[in-house]
C-alpha cells in the first residue's frame, strides 16, 4: 500500500468513528454549538468530506442540526469555538459558495455583528482604564480575535471586523504600568487562567492565547486590503516584539511559551529550552503566524526569518519526541496542519520537502489509542481532518482551519 492510499484508509477510518452525533446535555461543553468538543466541531469533518465527493452530505447534515439543536448562546461569553459564532462558522463551511444554510446564517450575522460591538467597546474601555486584559478577551477561542476570523469570512467589509481590528491595534500598544510598560496584551491571571494572590501577570506568545493570534488575524486581513489605522504598524511591532524575544541555540530558533514580570526586568526568558512544537503554544503557530505578518508587511528578510525557525523545529527530533498524541491544538494534526499551510507560502521548498515525514509521524500517532473523545481541538475529528489534507495534499475546501488562524 502506498502511503498515499494508507493516509486515505486511516483518514476514512478515523472519519467511520464519528458517525453518530454526540447526545445532548445542554448547558455542558462537548455537546451541541461547541467547536472544540461537541457536534459543531465535528460536522466539520463531514463538511469537508462531502465538499470534495467522499461522503454525502446527510451525515454532515445530522451534525449540523445537532449543533443546532438546542439553545445558541449570543451572550458576551461565546466566542468562536462556542455558541452562536461557533455555529456560523459550521453554517459558511458548510455553505460555501452555495445557498445551503443561507437562512441560519442570516439570522446569525446580526447578533454576531451586536456581538462584536458590544465586546470590543468593553475591551476599548478596559484599555481606556489602563487594566490588564484576561485571555476571553483576545484570544483564538474566546475572544476577539476568534470572532473577527469568523468575521473576516462572513462579513469582511462590515463595521464589526473594522471595530476588531481597531481593538487589536489598540492592544499591541504598551500598558502604563507604574514606572514601567507592559505589553498591551498583558494579562493578570496565570496561563491556567488562575489568579493566585500576589501574581503579577504575564504576557503570552503563542496561537491559542498569546499575541500570536492577534499578529495572524491582523496579517490575514491586512493580505486581503482589510486595513484600519495602525495596523500594519502594529503588525510591524509585534514582529519586533516576538523578534526581541526568540531564542538561537544551536542553529534551532524557538520562543518562550509566556514571559512574567521578571523576565521582563531581567530582558531574558527563564525558559531553558523549546516546549512541544504545537500549533497552540509552540513555534509552528507563532512562526505561521510570523510568516503570514511578513507576507502582509512584503518582507522577505522577516519571512525568511520566521520559514526558518519552522524549519528548524520541524527537523530537531528532540523537540518533536515531545508531541505526545494526534490531535489539533497540542498534537502532530495540529503541527502538520500549521505545517502544510506554511510550506504552501514559503519562499523556500524546504519546508514542502519536510510534510511527507510530518505526514507518517501524523498517521502512526493517529494509530494510538488515546482518551480524548471524537472532538476537533483534542479529540478524532481533528486528528480526521488533518489526516485528509495529508492524503489529499491539498488545501481544506471548506476552510475548516481558519478556525486555528493559519490560513
């Protein structure tokens, strides 16, 4: 069997094992419009199956309205990966360039539109006071930033995106803080999202929580001539920022997961060495991330720069034994998604050359057991979905990984 045809086995294999929709407990995560853990995650499977002729689109259709079967949070609590802009999302993946949904999503884009509204006036407020941010504020899954990746793709041209992007420029400038300066995303609770008594804080670097994601929506709309005023400015300065705090050890680049007020005092990372190589936290996502910022800025000097650092991660062994399971966001789906779509735009095939050995490391993963459960962040329909775009070796015709950030 060629490897082509075992990643199509073990694609279809993985996608066999969610074909019935999770039963719904509403009020609990996994369940219904949860993008990380529930239905709405996994439809996305089946979206993208049917969107290219492998399935049909009933089983993607029981997803869909077990998703949206129950009570759709708009409330200032939901974000991308859950309620109601979770369920956009699915509803325009699974649209396409079709009408399919076209009613569900109408009824959508107006109170995700109020949603947007009322969250960035609270987040300009907050950085009007001078205080520090929390990560639902900004951030991929929670936050801002998820919502305008939702927004970029439903309405690019409308006020609400212009109002996010606006907030995120506003949050790459520093925070006052006594004598000193904080980075604007500075946030006040630990990266467990506690706040134990005394603690001063830290500043994020990766995709899921950290600046990176900010630095990817900013870069990704500023691409398609989305611009407010600052932002390739501060695209500019984020890229200095993740610059001033990259590591060079051996040939092999790689930045500290967060910094706390003492690394900043001291200018060095208390950090030893690289963490896993994972799209939420490590070099794959701030270097996608990084890349995409220098495609936006027209430099090829930074975008060798970050297309280097992804390429050193991915041939240091010892950075990737650290991936320990097959899924999406800490996982080898995740780093080989957040691979492949950085190969597609590099300026070097270097980084093409790498995906093949990526993809066999992504498969024999997939081949272990693990406890995850069937849903896309962690669980069967990531790992799924990552495994089709290694067989196909094309790119995700519902565009379920705009979800991450990383194209």
């Amino acid at each position: 069997m060629t490897i082509t045809a075992y990643l199509t086995q073990t694609a279809d294999d993985h996608a066999r094992l969610l074909h019935t929709p999770p039963e719904q407990k509403y009020g609990h995560t996994g369940t219904g419009a949860d993008l990380a853990a529930g239905s709405a995650g996994i439809a996305l499977v089946h979206i993208e199956r049917a969107s290219c002729g492998r399935d049909n689109w009933r089983t993607a259709h029981s997803f869909i309205q077990s998703a949206a079967g129950g009570p759709v949070s708009d409330h200032d609590t939901s974000g991308l990966f859950l309620g109601a802009p979770a369920l956009a999302f699915v509803l325009h993946a699974a649209a396409g360039t079709t009408s399919r949904y076209r009613t569900g999503l109408g009824d959508l884009d107006q109170p995700l539109a109020q949603l947007a509204h009322r969250r960035t006036q609270a987040a300009m407020t907050r950085i009007q006071q001078r205080r520090p941010a929390a990560f639902a504020e900004y951030d991929v899954f929670s936050g801002l930033t998820g919502i305008g990746a939702l927004l970029l793709r439903r309405d690019p041209g409308g006020s609400a995106l212009e109002q996010v992007l606006t907030y995120l420029v506003a949050l790459t400038r520093p925070l006052p803080a006594g004598d000193r300066a904080l980075p604007g995303w500075w946030v006040s609770h630990d990266p467990t999202r506690k706040a134990p008594a005394g603690y001063p804080g830290h500043a994020n670097l990766g995709a899921a929580h950290g600046i990176a994601g900010p630095l990817a929506l900013l870069a990704q709309a500023a691409r398609k001539g989305i611009t407010v005023e600052g932002q390739h400015q501060a695209i500019a300065d984020i890229c200095r920022w993740l610059y001033r705090w990259h590591r060079d050890e051996d040939g092999t680049c790689w930045w500290p997961e967060h910094l706390g007020a003492e690394d900043l005092r001291s200018g060095r990372s208390r950090q030893t060495g690289p963490a896993r190589p994972s799209w939420c936290y490590g070099t794959p996502g701030i270097a996608r991330a990084g890349q995409l910022a220098a495609l936006a800025l027209a430099d090829r000097t930074l975008q060798q720069h970050f297309e280097d650092a992804l390429l050193g991660c991915l041939g240091d062994e010892t950075q990737l034994e650290q991936l320990s399971n097959a899924g999406l966001c800490h996982g080898w789906a995740g780093t080989f998604q957040t691979a492949w779509r950085a190969a597609a735009d590099a300026a070097t095939p270097a980084l093409r050359h790498q995906l093949p050995r990526l993809a066999d490391k992504l498969a024999a993963a997939a081949a272990q057991p693990h406890g995850h459960g069937p849903g896309l962040l962690t669980g069967t329909a990531g790992t799924a979905l990552a495994l089709h775009t290694a067989a196909t070796d094309t790119a995700p015709t519902c565009g379920w990984d705009a979800c991450l950030l990383i194209n």
